[in-house]
C-alpha cells in the first residue's frame, strides 16, 4: 500500500522576516497621504502616531552609548520630515474644505489658544522661532562641524589601527573591525550633515502652511460660505494654529533629538547616567551653589523658592560626597587586595623566559617620539608599509616587529635584534637630516659626517635650518625615520632565510593547499618533509630570490625530488624554473641584463676541484686563493656599477652555486647567475670577464 505524500505546511507571514515589505508600505503610504484626501478619523491616528514616533526616537537617542548605533537616523529623519509635510497637507485640505481636521488639531487649537487667538498664534510663533533659530540652526552647525572634523581624522585614526595592529596589539579582524566602524562614523556624520536641512526646511514649512491656512481659510469662510469676519477668523484661526501645533511639536522632538545625537560623545553609559555621574562628580560645587541659594533665600523680598531649591541641591551634594567617599575607599581597598596578592603571587615561570622574539628594534629614550602617532611619529606607519613591500616582492610575511626602549643605550642609539642576537646599531639624530651626494654635488655641506648604515655610504647629517641649502645644491636628503626603514628593510631581505620559520612555512603551505591541493599532497611528506622544504626556502631566500610563485616551487620539487634529496641541487632546479622573475630583477629599463662572465679557465678549476660527500657537494679552495677571486670579480664588476647596473656574474649551471660560495665571503652583494636562468626575451650584454 503506497503511503500518501507528506503535505508542506503552508509558511506564515511574520511580520520580523518582511520588515522590508513593512517600511516600503509606509513610505509608499506616505505619498499617498500627501495626493488622496483623508479622512479626520484616520487623520486623528495618523497625527497621534507622528507624536508617539518623534517622542521615541527622542528616547532613543537618551539611550545612545555611540551616535553610530543609531546609523539609521538619517534616514529616518527624512521619512518623519515628508511624514509631518503629507500630514500638513491633508490637514490643510480639510481645513479648507470641511472647516474641520479632526479632534487632535481641534483640542490642540482651543487648549492653546484659551479663548485669546493673539495667544494662540504668539505661542505658535515662539515654538518656530525655538526650533527654526535655536536647535535646528545649531544643530545643523554641529553637525557641519563633527562631519568636517570627523572627515579629517578619519585617515590618522586609520593610522592608529595600523600601527596597532603591526605592533600586535590587536588581530587582523579586531583591525578589520576598528576600519569598518570608523568607516560607518564618517558616513554617519557626513548624512547627519545633510539630513539636518531637512529639519530647517520643514520648520519654514510649518510657518508658510500655517499662514496659508489663516489666509486661505480666512477668504473661504467669508466668500464661499458666508461667515462673519470675526467668525471666519477665529475658526481658522484656531485650526490653524493647531494644525501647526500638532506638527511642530513633533518637529521640536526630532530636532532635540538630532541635536543631542550630533552632540554626543562615546561612552560607556548612555546619557542619563552620564549627566548624573558628570554633574555630581564634585560634591563641592554643588555645595557651593546650594549656599549660594540659600543665601538669595533670606535676602528681604526675595521669594522663599530659592531656599527649597538650595535645601535640595544640599541634599544631593551631601549624597554625593557620601557616595564619592565610599568610591574611593572601595577603590582604596581593591588597591590594597591587589597590592596583596602582588606580593604573594607566585614567582614568574621559567619558561616564560625562554619566549624570543624574531625580530626587535631597541630604541634610545631620544628615539621614542619616532614611534609614537601621537608626538607625529611615523616609525610604525613605516614598518607596516615595509612588511608589505616585502610580502608582496619576497613571497613571505615578516612576523611581527617588536619595538621597546632601551634606556642602556645613547640617546640617539637603536639596534636590531634577530632573536636576541644583535644584527645591527647605529646612532641618528632625530632633527637632522641624513644628505647623501648622489655623485653630482661638488660643493660641500656643513654638517656631522656618518655613513648611511643601509648601504654604507658616505652621508652627513644636516640641520632643519640647513635643508633647504642641502637641496638646492642636488642633496638627498632623508628623515631620521626613513633612514631606520630603510635601514630595516636591507635587514629583513638580508636575513629572510633566518625569519621564513618552519610555521611560517606550514602558513604558505596552507595557503597553496587551498588552491592548488594536488601538488601539496603530492610534495608533503610523502616526497620531501617540511624541514626540506624549509631549507630549499632558505637557500632561494639567502640569495633574495623571491618565493611568492610558491606553486611553482612546489612543483619543481615534486618533479626532482624523487630523483635527489640533495637541498642545494633542489634549490638550482627551483631557480630554474623561477628564470623569469630572477633575471628580469636585474635588467635595465630597455630589458637589457648588463653581466660580466666567468672565464672557462676559472670555471673548470672550480669544477675540478669539486669533492662530493655525505652532506654534499663542495670545493675546497685555498682562502688565499678565494680571496684572489674575489678581487678579479670585484674589478670585473666595477664597470657595471659605476653605468647604475647590478654587479651580475654569469656562470655555467654547474658551477654557479659553487661560485656564490667562494664570492659571498667576501663580497657577498655580487649576483652569480646561470644560462639556464635567463629568460628568452631578455637581451644579454657582456661586459666584461672574471679571470683566474
């Protein structure tokens, strides 16, 4: 017996999962309001609901921790202003028409005006002039003002998440968070500075309708129905008046409320306890004032009211310092338990001791304003932007820079440490500038002689008096805060092998995964192990070839590394496939690679000399003989550096690792390329030839 079909229970409608649909509805009904007449019974609630909605929405911003909570508010002051405009006109058409707009308007007319229309009509003028001089006027200011300076600290603020986030502060979400709520501020109040004309042209709404009303009533009653002067006059007088009371009440709320929405500071309370905490935070001022009343109260004729007031206003200073005593002996006492157990907390673990940082930056205490964003420091920014740059040219993230003082070092002193062990030092002068002949200046420059610690070039630090002297004579010149970039950046590529650890590795290997995962669980582990991986890695790195077309690797390993295990070999098998990238590094900007070779002479002593052993190939040259070498192709190259070109050594495939070998003892910034690592489209000019 077939069983029947399980029947789908029809979804309901909830009015939270078409919220949308809801708001549609409303602004569409609001366009209606203002073409089809309504009636007085609809324009009753309608009216109502106008005054409930301003009413809450000035309670929300009571409420406000963060003006950005209620992001919206723009918005919505749009949609209550042309709510309060299409009610002005379907209340103006039944004035007009019926000589009656409903109860509201009606009770609100005659409870003002009591009888006297000059009162009711004074009182209307005051509500306009309050609203449209007072709080719209300055809220529009307000919101003008926090638009403008909010703008223009937008990209300092940034600044801040980023120098928080390269001092490991905070994580890339917290960062990408701090963004996006500074992001939502500046629009917030970029909308709040446009949304509040709107406020200012409904207040000259509410005074055009209202006089259009008396006058437009005024000539119906007595023209077309037949009313006495006075009669026309006070009927729609009084209609009128309390058709724009009913309106600009509710405008009077929403303006407040945009005003104390612009004004509002963040905090961690919303206002009410802010006003309190704020105004009774000195109990003595409040006692002050009181006697002050109180002294007004015992002065002849003068109304006992102020005593009250004074007897009231003692009562909350004497509560307030009763509360602020006991604040601060709770804070008295909580110092002392923490104090306590200071003391009888148990001694710092030895192994917290042994945690090293990869790489740290020492300062001396006359460096310091460098990293701090709020003396104008930009050493931060700087390192930031170096960790990118080396991301995006070397293939790998440099882990994050540890910046301290350190008050054992001179003034003007920094050093670098590559997990505790010192790499580097140097001392700037924070209000100078490092100028550097670029080999065209012949005249000289007063200053303190040095050399560039990046490069060792000869530079001189020059005053901020003698800058623009040192410019104009064709100097470079650069700030303190550059020259420890700069400085940092030579660092970090001439020890990236010593930074790529073996979890930064497992990151790359990751990230491949994710998109290329054949190759990754081809190569790890059945192939090589991570360690190999990691040694290939920094033997690419400890030439600055970069590993960013880390797939690429990846797959030169799985081709070769079945066949040797040999990390050296491995790494020239990568180098030749990275061919490319390696060789257009050093061309010039015609694509032309200015080189010197290696004489066959030369290659084959290397090469015979070659002795192979288990932990692998290597040539067992004489120092004195390395040395001789070493100054052939010092002499080779000169030529190439002093026309602006890299020193580059070409060399056969077989030779060239082992050629590196003997020349980066000594002069360890020469390039030693293959044939096998020039690309085809790439012109090859000889310059010249390393002898034996």
């Amino acid at each position: 017996m077939a069983l029947p079909a399980t029947q789908t229970q029809p979804q309901r409608w909830s009015l939270a999962q078409n919220q949308d649909i809801v708001l549609a509805v409303c602004v569409i009904g609001i366009l209606v309001v203002l073409i089809i007449p309504v009636h007085w019974r609809i324009l009753d609630i309608l009216l109502t609901v106008n005054i409930s909605i301003s009413v809450v929405v000035l309670l929300a911003t009571i409420y406000l921790q963060r003006p950005v909570e209620f992001a919206v508010f723009p918005s919505l002051l749009l949609i209550l202003t042309l709510f309060r405009l299409s009610l002005n006109v379907a209340s103006t058409r039944l004035i007009l028409s019926d000589g009656f707009a409903g109860s509201v308007i009606a009770s609100f007319g005659n409870f003002v005006t009591r009888g006297n229309i000059v009162v009711g009509f004074v009182i209307f003028a005051i509500l306009v002039i309050i609203q449209f001089v007072v709080i719209t006027r300055g809220a529009q200011r307000i919101s003008e003002v926090a638009a403008r300076f909010t703008l223009d600290a937008m990209p300092g603020k940034q600044m801040g998440v980023d120098a928080d986030l390269n001092a490991g502060l905070i994580t890339e979400a917290q960062a990408r968070a701090r963004r996006h709520d500074i992001e939502r501020e500046a629009d917030f109040y970029g909308a709040m500075d446009g949304a509040t004309k709107f406020v200012r042209g409904d207040a000259i709404a509410g005074i055009i309708i209202t006089i259009v009303n008396i006058l437009g009533g005024f000539i119906i009653g007595i023209a077309l129905q037949g009313r006495s002067l006075m009669d026309a006059l006070s009927l729609y007088t009084k209609l009128s008046i309390g058709d724009g009371l009913v309106t600009q009440i509710p405008a009077l709320i929403v303006s407040t409320a945009a005003g104390l929405i612009v004004t509002r500071t963040a905090t961690e309370q919303n206002m009410g306890i802010d006003f309190t905490r704020q105004l009774t935070r000195y109990p003595r001022a409040l006692m002050v004032a009181a006697a002050m009343l109180a002294v007004f109260g015992v002065v002849p004729d003068m109304p006992r009211a102020f005593l009250v007031v004074g007897a009231l206003l003692g009562f909350v200073a004497y509560s307030a310092q009763m509360s602020l005593n006991q604040q601060q002996a709770a804070e008295r006492a909580t110092a002392a338990a923490e104090k306590e157990a200071a003391v009888k907390e148990a001694p710092q673990k030895t192994e917290d001791l042994l945690a090293v940082d990869p790489l740290k930056i020492e300062l001396g205490y006359a460096l310091v304003p460098m990293a701090d964003a709020r003396q104008g420091g930009d050493l931060l920014t700087r390192i930031q932007i170096i960790r990118q740059q080396v991301a995006s040219k070397m293939g790998f993230i440099v882990p994050v820079i540890r910046i301290i003082d350190n008050m054992r070092l001179r003034p003007n002193q920094y050093c670098v440490r590559l997990r505790e062990a010192l790499i580097a030092t140097y001392e700037i002068i924070p209000d100078h500038f490092l100028a550097m002949n670029p080999g065209l200046v012949e005249e000289e420059i007063k200053g303190i002689p040095t050399k560039e610690p990046a490069f060792g070039l000869p530079a001189v630090w020059v005053s901020a008096g003698d800058r623009d002297r040192a410019q104009r004579l064709g100097y470079t010149l650069v700030e303190p805060s550059a020259v420890l970039a700069t400085h940092l950046t030579e660092l970090i590529l001439g020890y990236a092998d010593e930074l790529l650890s073996r979890e930064d590795v497992q990151g790359l290997v990751k990230h491949v995964r994710e998109k290329a995962p054949s190759v990754v669980d081809e190569l790890l582990p059945n192939i090589l192990t991570l360690g190999e991986l990691q040694k290939v890695l920094h033997t690419l790195l400890r030439e600055h070839v970069s590993i960013r077309n880390f797939e690429a690797i990846l797959e030169t390993l799985a081709d070769y590394a079945p066949r040797t295990r040999d990390i050296e070999l491995l790494a020239e098998y990568c180098r030749h496939r990275l061919a490319r990238e390696i060789c257009h590094a050093y061309t010039d900007e015609q694509g032309v690679l200015h080189v010197v070779t290696l004489a066959p002479a030369l290659e084959k002593e290397i090469l015979d000399a070659l002795q192979k052993s288990e932990s692998g190939s290597y040539v067992p040259v004489d120092p004195r003989r390395a040395d001789v070498i070493a100054l052939n192709a010092v002499q080779a190259v000169q030529p190439l550096v002093l026309m602006g070109h890299e020193p580059v050594v070409l060399a056969s495939a077989a030779a060239r690792r082992y050629v590196k070998r003997i020349l980066e003892r000594q002069q360890p910034k020469i390039v030693v390329l293959s044939y096998n690592e020039i690309d085809s489209s790439v012109q090859l000019e000889s310059e010249g030839q390393v002898t034996a």
